[in-house]
C-alpha cells in the first residue's frame, strides 16, 4: 500500500501541472522536479516511476487541485472583480484554502462554472453531480433563471468558437445586460434593445451574475 503524506504547495503545483501536461496537452517544465519532490509524489502513491506519469489516484488529487484553483479564479474574476493578472497570483493563494467543503460551497454559489476566466475546463465536484439547488447561487447559467429576471452576463462559457462566434455576431457580450423572457420551447431573452431566441443548450453557456 502506498504511503499517504502530506505534500507542500510546490508539490501540489507539481501535480497541477502534471495533470495540465497529460489531461491539456500543456508543456511540462522537466527541470522543475526536485529529488525530494519527486520521491514524496512517487511515495503518496500518486505518481509513477521511473516515467513520471500521474497514477489513477494521483489524477484524481490533481484535479481536485486544478479545481480549487479554477474556481478560485472564477471567485476572483466574477465576483471581486480582480484582474486577469493579479487574479492569477492571488488565485494561486486563495486555492490552498480553499478545503473540499468551501470549494463546494463556492462552486454552488458561482453556479457550477463550467469553465475558469482562462476557458479552460473545471473539473466537476460532487455539487455538480448531485445536481444541487441553484437558488442561492450568485452566477447561474441564463437556463436557471426565472421568466423576468435580470442581470448581467458574467462570461460565456461556449463550447468551441462557433458558438462563441454565433453571441458575437448577435451583439451578446460579458458585461451586457439580459433579461428572461421564456424558457420554452426556445430559451428567449433581452439584452440591450434586442430581443433573441436560441437552444437550450446555446442558452446554458451564458452566465449570468443576478441583480
């Protein structure tokens, strides 16, 4: 049986960014293992020797890492409204905080994002497959709003360009105001002096941040 320990912040970013490297097909700083850190990954039982790949529970404590960090940013951006730049450092900071429980809590109070401010994917959490109440959530997707609602569109989490591209050309941007109008059979809504009808699905990738 591996030997569970506790690990430092380096050697949670280490795992961060492993899983970054083999889940996002991001570029791996080699240099940046330690013999110490290495051996402590390897011990944990979370990753492999000698090709220094995550183990399936090593992925699993990555993830989680990665999560905590994403919202983080999420928390940051949408509701402080700290800059892509400092939110970042700051995020770093916020996400060793950030225990399971409270990275619940925020991710229900945020909506369940989907995506981070970066685009890049969350990893679900146990509140967003269990499907929890959305009433006191802060953001939510405009799906989860009631007829005659408002608020303001936080961000668009798009599943590619082409959707993103489909907002822009109607003139959808973060920042703008929205109102419900219906949700069936077509998800219907305002923003500006407009007035759009689009899919359940196209709908669920706009973000409101409610009045």
């Amino acid at each position: 049986m591996p030997h569970r320990t506790e690990i430092s912040e380096a050697q949670q970013e280490l795992l961060e960014a492993l899983w970054q490297h083999e889940e996002e097909a991001r570029p791996m700083e080699w240099g940046r293992f330690t013999g110490s850190d290495k051996e402590e990954l390897i011990r944990a039982g979370w990753l492999h020797e000698p090709d220094l790949i995550l183990t399936q529970e090593g992925k699993v404590q990555a993830a989680r890492a990665i999560r905590r960090h994403r919202l983080a940013e999420r928390l940051l951006s949408d509701v402080l409204g700290v800059s892509d730049q400092a939110g970042e450092q700051d995020a770093c900071r916020l996400e060793h905080s950030l225990v399971e429980g409270l990275a619940e809590r925020v991710c229900t109070f945020l909506g369940h994002p989907r995506v981070c401010p970066h685009g890049h994917r969350i990893p679900e959490g146990p509140c967003c497959l269990e499907r929890r109440s959305q009433l006191d959530a802060a953001l939510a997707p405009l799906t989860r709003l009631q007829a005659g609602e408002e608020g303001v569109i936080a961000y668009l989490a798009t599943g590619g360009e082409e959707d993103l591209d489909k907002f822009l050309s109607m003139g959808i941007h973060p920042g703008d105001r929205v109102a419900l109008i219906r949700k069936s059979p077509t998800v219907v809504f305002r923003c500006g002096n407009a007035q759009f009808a689009v899919d359940r699905e196209l709908a669920a990738g706009v973000y409101v941040r409610r009045r």
